[in-house]
C-alpha cells in the first residue's frame, strides 16, 4: 500500500491536482457538457487511486463517527478501545482518516498492534489526517470516499456524529436494505446517543410505513467493544 500524503495531489494522476472546489463546481448546476466529462475523468482517476493505495488481505471494519470529540471523551475513549480489540481480533480498522471519533479507533488499532486505515476528505477546516494512520488515501469527493468506506469493509461500527455519520450510516442501510450490499454486521455504540435515533425510526418511519418494521433490525446496538467484537464474530461466521 502506499500513502497519498500530497496536498497537490498525487503525481501518477496530475489530472487531479488540487482543486478544493472540485465537488462543489460540479454540484453547482447544469454546466457545459465538456465540463462535466472532465469531472467523470477525475472521478475515475479519483477510484483508481483508492483502489490502488489500499491493498491488504485481513478483514477489515470500518467505524464511522464525529470528528468534534477530543480526547478524554466519553466516545472518544470508547471508539479507542473498540479500535484495539478489533484489532486484537485480527480485523483492519478504516475511518474517514481525521480526528475525533476517527483518531480513536485509529489509535486503538495502532496501539494493539492491528492494520490501521484511513480515506480522508481534503475540507476547508477541522479534517486533517490524524498521525495514527499505517496508510490512507485523500479524496475529494464525498461520495467516492464513501464507497471506498464500504467498498472494503465486512463490518460497520457507528458511533455518535454528526450530517456526515448520519449520511454515512443510512447509506449503508440503505444499501443493505436494497440489496446491494451484502447483509453485513452494522452496529451502534454510544448508548442512548442511538437509541433517541431509534425512538425516531420507530416513531416516524415504521408509523409512517415509509420502512418496514424489520428494517430497523438492520443495525444492532452494543454497549462494549467486546460485544460489538463478538456481535461482528458471529454474523460473519
């Protein structure tokens, strides 16, 4: 695997460059047709390099959570535990590559020994690589980012977050619920955090039919690394 530690971009794709506006511009409206063929070369080019940059072998799960918890935190010091038993269980553990809830589960992976992965997004504030990161790769775009989130992962972990941990979270169901994705193991952790997100789904979704009332099985919640550890075991084996 290699690093993309370029805030240039990566010089096999100069294509890429560094344009911080590019998702922004192309989600900007109708625009020309040539302008929007250039940006499906640079999604491409954007792939090829996350397919690339990330090659290992072991399972992987990847845990989604809010950038804003320092360390100390309630979520935090759990995110940082669930990354070293993951990683004692011989899972690779991939996040979004910044800090908060990301860095934690990226430390504990780091500190047990185990693989520790990260698909960062370059924004203007608040999403810098975090230093316990063996590999990641930098992306642009939102949405390639996230299917290289799922794309390599058997196992999700979401903890408490914010649009973004929404978004991710309900994509992956979404995906599941669909079939697109294959059943995998999506788990909560934060306590009550989930369960007022629960309390909605219940309330609104299922009373509205908008969901089934099995759909909301599709994400399981534990209260421990160690359960969501083993809640992981058994749905894969």
């Amino acid at each position: 695997m290699t690093d993309d530690r370029s805030k240039e971009g990566n010089s096999r794709y100069p294509f890429l460059g560094a344009v911080s506006d590019a998702e922004k511009n192309f989600l900007s409206g109708r625009r020309e047709r040539g302008a929007d063929l250039e940006s499906a070369v640079r999604f491409f080019l954007e792939f090829l390099r996350g397919f690339e940059s990330l090659d290992f072998e072991q399972p992987c799960v990847t845990v989604f959570g809010s950038a804003r918890f320092a360390e100390g935190h309630a979520y935090y010091e759990l995110a940082r535990a669930l990354g070293g038993r993951l990683a004692e269980a011989g899972y690779a553990v991939m996040t979004g590559g910044g800090p908060g809830i990301m860095e934690a589960a990226n430390r504990g992976a780091r500190e047990a020994g185990g693989l520790s992965l990260g698909c960062n997004i370059r924004l203007p504030s608040e999403q810098q690589p975090n230093p316990y990161l063996d590999h990641f790769v930098e992306f642009e775009h939102f949405f390639v980012r996230k299917v290289v989130l799922v794309k390599y992962s058997c196992a999700f972990v979401v903890m408490p977050g914010g649009f973004g941990t929404l978004d991710e979270a309900f994509e992956v169901l979404t995906l599941i619920q669909t079939g697109k994705l294959d059943s995998f193991p999506v788990i909560s952790m934060g306590g009550r955090f989930w369960q007022n997100m629960r309390d909605f789904v219940e309330r609104s979704l299922i009373a509205e039919e908008t969901i089934s009332p099995k759909d909301i099985e599709l994400m399981q919640a534990a209260d421990t690394p160690e359960e969501a550890v083993e809640m992981i075991r058994a749905a894969l084996d």
